[in-house]
C-alpha cells in the first residue's frame, strides 16, 4: 500500500507530497495548529490520495465554544488548544476538499474547551 505517514509541522507550507494523486493513505499524528493551515493540510491530502484513500488524524479539536480569552492564550496556542479546529469547521474542510465517510470521535479532553479526536475519512 502506498502510505504517507507525516509530521506536517517539519515541512514548510509550500512543500507538497507529490504531483500526482498516487497514495492510499495519509496518516498525519501532529500537524500545523493554525485553523488557515489546517485546511491547506487537509486540501493537500485530498490532492495526493487516490480515490477512496484514506485519511487519518489524531488532533485536538475545540469546543464550538471556546472563548477568545482562551483563542488569544500563547500558553493555549503552545499547547495546540487555541489553534484547534471545531468539529463542524473540520467536517467542513474535509467536505471541500472532497472527503467523505467522516468520523470524527473525541478520545479524551485536553482542555477545559477542547479535547484529543480521531478523526477519519475517505476521498470521494
């Protein structure tokens, strides 16, 4: 199986995966915690997968919510809480960039507004 197993963080936005969609499955463990970079994430990930490859991540993922006190806490974005993705903003990516089957479930929480989740989906 061709697979990609990555830590977004080490590779600069610009970077892609490839130049063409040939991968079965993108596994991502940590990944850029800005909601703007998240969905270019999730974006490239729909390019390089073939169809009905599979996406996998575990992320944290903020309550809807979440006050601005706790999105402006450096602390908070240190810890990847401030820089989370809701559940319905990352359906939402997910969805534009062309994925379906989506599962997103919470594992534990991380944070008073927010907590860890698996998320997974297939491209369509």
């Amino acid at each position: 199986m061709a697979e990609l197993n990555t830590d977004c963080c080490a590779r600069a936005p610009q970077e892609t995966w490839g130049e063409t969609p040939s991968l079965e499955q993108v596994r991502e463990t940590v990944r850029a915690k800005y909601a703007s970079a998240a969905r270019g994430e999730i974006r490239e990930a729909a390019r390089v997968l073939r169809l009905g490859g599979r996406f996998a991540v575990s992320d944290v993922i903020a309550d809807p919510d979440m006050d601005e006190h706790t999105r402006a806490d450096t602390a908070a974005w240190t810890g990847c809480i401030a820089g989370a993705l809701t559940v319905g903003e990352f359906r939402s990516a997910l969805e534009a960039a062309g994925f379906g089957e989506i599962e997103i479930t919470e594992t534990h929480r991380v944070h008073e507004h927010a907590g860890s989740a698996i998320v997974r989906a297939r491209k369509l």
